[in-house]
C-alpha cells in the first residue's frame, strides 16, 4: 500500500519526505475505513514503504505484537482518536464540550462563587474561608459586648458560622454505543463514519470526562465488545450468503464450522450492553445505537436464528429486549443511517424502538451522524439518577 503526496510542480520546489506524524495520518485514514486488512498490506512492502513503516515504528506509532504482526501502538490509537475529536467536532461545537451542565446544584466538581450556609453533609473541602472568619469575628464581637473581653486575642469558628461554595452536580455517565457491523455498513462509508464517532467519543471521555465510563460493542450475527484497538482494526462482516431467502437456526453449543456473520442482530448487542451497564455505578446510563437495517437474527434461548428478509418474529425478540433495557433504567437513542434510498422498514422499527424504549430515534446519513451523536450523547448524561 504505497503512500504518496501530490503537489503541482513549479520548478522551484525542494523535494521534501513526509514527516512521521504525516505518513501516519494517511495510513490512519486507510485504517478507519478498511481495518485490519491495512495492517495485513504492511506485511508486503517494498523497500522505499519498509523505509516509511521503520519511522512509524521508530516514531513509537506502530508496532508489532506478539504474534511478530504490525499493531498500531497506544501512542498512534490515542493520535488517531484525537484527530478524530478535533475533525468530527468542529469549532461552532466547542462550547458545548467540556462539563455536563444540569439543573441541579449539590456536591461536584464546579464551583461557583455563590455561597450558603453548610449543611450536614457538604463537602468541607467547599469552605468559603472568608466568608466563615467573617461570620465568626461577628458572632465572636456580638459576644464580647456582653461578656468581659478574654484578651486572648482567640477566634473560636462554631458550625453556625461554616460557609460553603454552592457547587453544580455533575453526573456520571455509563454509555455503550453499539455499532452495527453487519455486511450492509460497508456501502457508502456508512462504517467508516460509525467507527469515526466512536473513536471521537474515546478520546472525549478521556480527555474531558473522566467520571464516565464508555464501552464500544459491535453487533452482526453475534456481539461482540471492541477494545480501543480492536474498534481500530475492525471492519464490517463481508457478505457470505447470496440467497434471496434464510432461515438458520444455530444452536451456541455446537455450532456449525461455518455460520455467516454479515446479518444484523441488534438484540444481542441491547443484551450485551444491558449486561455491561448492570455492573456500572454511574448515575446515569444510556445506549447510543448506530445501524443501517432492520434485525435479521435474534436469539432463542440458546439457539441463534437467522432470518432474510427481515420477520416480525426477529422484531419482537429485539423489542423484547429494548423494554429490559428500559425497565433497567437505561436510556436508548437509535441512528438509522439513510443514504441512497428511503429505508421504509428500517425507519418504521427504529420507530418503535424509540417508542417502545421511551427514546430517541435519529434519522441521518453518514457524513451527518458525528454532531447527532455528540449532542445526544452530552443531553443523555443530565438527568440526575439515583444509585441503588
């Protein structure tokens, strides 16, 4: 996989190498779009690439494991996440970031100049030292004009005198984004989107709220969660059936040698993160999913049935599991991803996932999703919820 730069030629220009910061920008480009398949070319290069792939290594942004393949190492997942953020998130969207606003006041992290009277319970670390002296030299004065003054020269602070800074609460957040990665997504860059936003919200949550916990799965034919470099190295399912008409029942405990894997089984992925945001403590918990289709496998027990074109029996299994969701106390917003066409059925299910979920439904292509995400994802966190 050859990587060049192009420019117009002058005459007057000096040739100048790519620097490693850049090289690995391009490579990062082709990942994101084409996953693991990328690394696989780096494998067979010539000697002028070889030369390239020793900077990226030198430059500590590639890397082999321990299988002796290339990996992308913590530094360039961490480059590549951050491209992502300040790429999908734009300059007119930046006062939006940072802390999540609420309506509520109470012990957190921002602290205001307004002041009030302590409570049983407030954080002493909130004392607004100025104001509690004050209080305390006039309690103290009001004293010594009905007492003979001790001369000790003793300032003596009772409770009645602590004075605290008001402060916003500030929720935590546990969020699962569930992207599809059924064989549809790898039209018209739907993917390449979906896994953009996702790498985005990483280095967000890093960088910025780091309360919150965030976990990315894929869902196909099964679920499966994705680590930060394995969403990186990650691809859409290729499609292995052609047939017009499916109908497999699999049973998990034995399965066949071959199951195809580019269907769209959105209940497994709800489970999943319902699972996973069990075992959270956070405030608040919510579910943002991205997909291009209706569910065409649902599990049974310990069977998993696959079924094209999409069937009423796959829907109700998914709904099924939304309304768990629900009863868990998780929010849910779902993006469907409209593109050359009007989606019809897949608007109509997204539909009643949102009202059955009592959520949200976004409908947006792909070059669109990153600012509906962004947005959802700070309005998801400001409900104060509480624990137990």
């Amino acid at each position: 996989m050859p990587i060049f730069e192009f420019s117009e030629w002058d005459g007057s220009q000096e040739f100048r190498s790519l620097s490693a910061d850049a090289v690995f920008d391009k490579l990062a480009e082709h990942l994101i779009e084409y996953g693991d398949y990328i690394l696989r070319q780096l494998e067979h290069q010539d000697e002028q690439n070889a030369d390239l792939i020793k900077l990226l290594i030198k430059e500590g942004y590639v890397e082999k494991d321990e299988s002796g393949k290339f990996a992308i190492a913590p530094k360039g997942v961490r480059r590549i996440e951050n491209k992502a953020l300040e790429e999908l998130f734009t300059i007119e969207k930046k006062d939006v970031l940072g802390k999540h606003p609420t309506d509520f006041k109470g012990a957190g992290q921002v602290r205001h100049e307004d002041s009030k009277a302590y409570e049983y319970g407030d954080p002493v670390a909130n004392l607004n030292l100025h104001e509690t002296l004050k209080n305390a030299m006039h309690r103290e004065g009001q004293r010594a004009e009905r007492t003979t003054p001790s001369g000790t020269g003793q300032l003596h602070v009772a409770e009645e005198d602590f004075v605290v800074y008001e402060t916003e609460y500030q929720t935590s957040c546990a969020t699962v984004v569930l992207i599809d990665m059924s064989g549809s997504m790898a039209r018209y860059g739907k993917y390449y989107h979906a896994k953009k936003v996702a790498l985005a919200l990483q280095s967000l949550v890093r960088s910025r709220y780091s309360e919150d916990s965030l976990k990315v799965i894929g869902f196909y034919t099964y679920a499966t969660p994705l680590t930060e470099r394995t969403l990186l190295h990650s691809a859409p399912k290729p499609v292995s059936i052609f047939d017009s008409r499916v109908f497999l029942r699999v049973n998990l405990d034995a399965p066949p040698d071959f199951v195809p894997e580019h269907f769209t089984n959105i209940q497994a992925g709800l489970k999943f993160a319902r699972e996973h945001l069990r075992r959270q403590p956070a405030a608040n918990k919510q579910i943002i999913c991205i997909t291009d289709g209706e569910p065409t496998a649902h599990l049974e027990g310990r069977d998993l049935v696959l079924m094209y074109p999409p069937h009423e029996r796959t829907a109700r299994a998914t709904l099924s599991e939304v309304r768990a969701c629900v009863q868990a106390g998780i929010q849910l917003s779902t993006f469907a991803l409209i593109e050359d066409y009007f989606y019809l059925g897949l608007v109509n299910f997204v539909d009643q996932m949102a009202r059955v979920g009592q959520g949200l439904a976004i409908y947006c292509n792909a070059g669109e999703l990153g600012g509906y995400v962004l947005d959802r994802f700070v309005r998801g966190r400001r409900s104060r919820k509480k624990l137990g």
